[in-house]
C-alpha cells in the first residue's frame, strides 16, 4: 500500500497578506487567552508558518494549537499531532499524537482520520491494528480526501489477490474510483508531481477492474 503521508493542515490565516506590528500580535493572543478558539487556530499557524508579521516560533504555536483544540477547534488537533509526530515545539510523543488524531477525526477533520489511520497500520503510538487503520482511512476517503480513497482501494486489492476474495475486488474498483473521480478536483493530484503518478495509477487500477 502506498505510503500515508502525516501532515499540517494549514488551514488558518488572520487576513491575508497583512503583517501585523507586535501590538496587534499580543492582542490576538488576547483574544485566544479568553476562549476564541478560532483565533487561536490563526495565531498557532502563524506562528508555525512563521508569516503575518509573526516570527516563526514552534513552541508557541504548538501552545496556541493546544488552546485551540481546547476550544474543539479540531483542524488544531490535527496540527498539534503532527508536531507531537515530528517533534516540533514539543518532545515526540506518538501516543499523544494519536490522542489528538482521534479527536480531530471524531469531531470531522479528515487528517485526523487519514493521521491515526496510518499510526494503526504502523503501530506508532497505538497498538497495531490494520482493521482499525483501514476504518479511519475509509473515513477520511468517505469525507473527501482522494489520496486515502487511493490507499483504501490497494488494500482491498491487495487482499483480494491473497484470498480470491470477489468482494474485496468489488470494494478495490469502487475506492479507485472514487479516488479518480476526487483527484480530478484536487489541486495536489493534478501539480505535484508524486501525487499525479498515485492519482493516475488509481484512475488506471479502476479501467482496469472495470
């Protein structure tokens, strides 16, 4: 199965292209210490980023996500699991990771899913469970995201070829599909340049179970 790839959602900005003075950084900080959990969401990707006006600092943004996800800003949840993954602002930590990728997937973020779906199939940070990991990968494709519709589908191909399996043949054609149909509308799969090569093979993998 094609490697499932943790990543940031970037998925927050203050106003675009603007550059805020020191002033009117502590001032959104303000407004996340009392509870905004969507400015904290604007503030920790600044800082990660490292754009605004804001300078780059890891460890503050991962203290503004951990407000933001407080606040069941679950896109946050994700970023801050994937620091706990990499290690960024924060000492690596795999089980914490996985706890946060489980609340940004169960309150709908789809990396969350995608996230905790590859720490199943790799046993990092939760026992390995490739039934569990394939669940949340398939939750992540149900919501949209086509790469995991992508990864789904291999697996059901690859365990079709082992057990002869109709069924899971079926489920292969159904999941490449779908991810042909999704990555037509997605930016990644349509420029970069690795994720063409996987779109394209799911397209290809569905023509030919057709």
């Amino acid at each position: 199965m094609k490697k499932v790839i943790f990543c940031l959602v970037a998925a927050y900005s203050l106003v675009s292209a603007a550059s805020f003075n020191e002033a009117q950084i502590r001032e959104f900080e303000q407004k996340c210490e009392v509870g905004d959990a969507i400015i904290c969401g604007s503030v920790g990707i600044s800082y990660y980023m490292g754009d605004n006006g804001f300078t780059k600092d890891y460890e503050k943004a991962a203290k503004f996500f951990a407000k933001a996800c407080d606040g069941n800003n679950y896109k946050t949840c994700s970023n801050l699991g994937f620091m706990y993954s990499t290690g960024q602002g924060v000492v690596i930590d795999p089980d914490k990771a996985a706890e946060l990728y489980v609340k940004a997937c169960d309150g709908g973020d789809v990396f969350g899913c995608q996230n905790v779906g590859a720490m199943y199939l790799k046993g990092q940070g939760v026992k390995a469970d490739a039934i569990k990991g394939l669940g949340y990968i398939k939750i992540a494709c149900d919501k949209g995201l086509w790469g995991t519709c992508s990864n789904f589908a291999l697996a059901n191909e690859l365990i079709g070829q082992k057990t002869k399996s109709e069924a899971s043949f079926k489920t292969a054609k159904e999941y490449f599909k779908k991810a042909c149909d999704l990555g037509k509308n997605d930016r990644s799969a349509q420029v970069i340049e690795e994720q063409k090569k996987i779109w394209l093979q799911a397209c290809e993998k569905y023509e030919a179970l057709k």
